[in-house]
C-alpha cells in the first residue's frame, strides 16, 4: 500500500476560472514548477477519460529535464480530475468552491525514491505557484 500525500491551497478565483488555468497548456507552463530555478517549457493535455498529458519540466540552467505524464481515470468538469502516472501511482485533484474562491486538493500516492517530507513540499510548492498565478490573472 502506497502513502498518500494530501497538499492543498484555497484559490481566490472561481472554479471555473481554476478549472481553465489549471488545465490548460499555455496556463501550465507559467505556473508547473517547485522553484524559481525550474520551468515547464512544454506542456500537452488531452482532458478526457483515457486522454494523456504530458508536461516536460526542466531545469532553467539545462542540467536536467523530464517528462510527467500520465493517464486520465476522472474528467468531471470544474470539479475533479484524476490519472494515474506512467510508474502506476494514482494522483486526484478536487476543486470545491469555497465562498468567492476554490479549494484545490492534490492527494497522490508516494513513490520511495524520495521522502515523504520532500514529496509533499515539492507538490505544494507547486500548488502554491499556481495559486499566486490563478490569482494575478
């Protein structure tokens, strides 16, 4: 049985709006990064049951890239997405609306190369980052 991480964040945007730039590539690569050193230089979403997406991050200085991806399970319009990653662990996103704002929630399964502690601050960083660009958009 695989760990599951929870990270979350409270979006001061409504679902729909989240929905789009959560989900959409152009949206993707200005927000799909942990740290200022990192970037996603291209993005590919097909947001559909059985879709793929595929999200290329990468180092800015070029030491190092790959590839996440993976396939979806759940597409329920502005209010949850999941998939299952290309190594088999399952990933859900909720988005709730929350007064004026969204809750997004991540839960994903941990893989073993890595801490949890490590794992879940690399993903909420993450979820931090789209926050700061859902709301400045």
């Amino acid at each position: 049985m695989n760990t599951v991480i929870t990270v979350q964040s409270i979006v001061n945007a409504p679902a729909a709006k989240v929905w789009e730039l959560y989900n959409t590539p152009a949206h993707v690569v200005n927000w799909n990064n942990a740290s200022e050193d990192w970037h996603t230089p291209h993005a590919e979403n097909d947001l559909r049951v059985g879709g793929q997406f595929k999200y290329t991050m990468a180092a800015k200085d070029g030491s190092f890239s790959f590839d996440f991806g993976g396939e979806y399970t759940t597409v329920d319009q502005e209010k949850e997405i999941a998939y299952v990653l290309g190594d088999g662990r399952k990933v859900k996103v909720t988005f709730v609306p929350a007064g004026n704002g969204t809750t997004v929630t991540t839960q994903f399964e941990a893989e073993s190369q890595n801490p949890v502690e490590m794992q879940q601050g690399g993903w909420q960083a993450i979820l931090d980052n789209f926050k700061k660009y859902a709301e400045a958009n």
